[in-house]
C-alpha cells in the first residue's frame, strides 16, 4: 500500500511499506515519470542517511562499442549530414555506388 503526492511540477513523493520480503512497489506514476518498466534496473546510493534510487540502463557486453564516445560523435556527424540532406542518392547496383565513392 502506498500514497503519492504531486508537489510540484514533476516532483512527486511516495510513501511505501516494505513488504516481508525487503520489497518495496514504485508507483506506476513514478515508473512512467522515469521511464522505467518492470525488470529494469536501479541504482541504490546513501546520502546523508538518505536512500536514492536511480533508473540504469544495462548494455550488453557485445554492444559496447555503439555506446563509446568515438561512435557517437560519428553517429552525431552522419545525423547532421543526414538533416542537411548531404547524403548519396539510391544506387541500382554496387557498381553505380563504387563508382559515385569514387568521385
């Protein structure tokens, strides 16, 4: 059983009871503010004799490399090319795309 409150703008509160087994609920009002979902990741830090509790996203090992700074500066670069529309036209064959690289 749990009670929230608005506070003010998208600051909310709640007050929950720790269940038999260490458990506590988040509110589904507080889950759709954070974007979490079930099955998803927390963070638990102690500050001042205070518990927070951040959302985390986990990567999987095999995916690292996207999330690396470099990758994302590259991927920063190809979104602008792509708004200024400074990409290549469509090719029929690999040829035709060979020989536009070429140029």
């Amino acid at each position: 059983m749990f009670h929230t409150t608005i506070l003010k703008g998208d600051t909310m509160s709640a007050i929950m009871k720790i269940s038999s087994q260490r458990q506590i609920r988040i509110p589904k009002k507080i889950m759709q503010l954070l974007n979490i979902e079930t099955g998803d990741f927390v963070e638990i830090d102690i500050q001042q004799n205070e518990i927070i509790l951040k959302p985390r996203k986990l990567i999987d090992p095999s995916q690292g490399w996207y999330w690396t700074r470099e990758w994302q500066e590259l991927e920063s670069a190809a979104d602008k090319q792509i708004e200024r529309n400074d990409v290549s036209e469509q090719f029929e064959t690999s040829k035709d795309a060979i020989k536009w690289l070429k140029k």
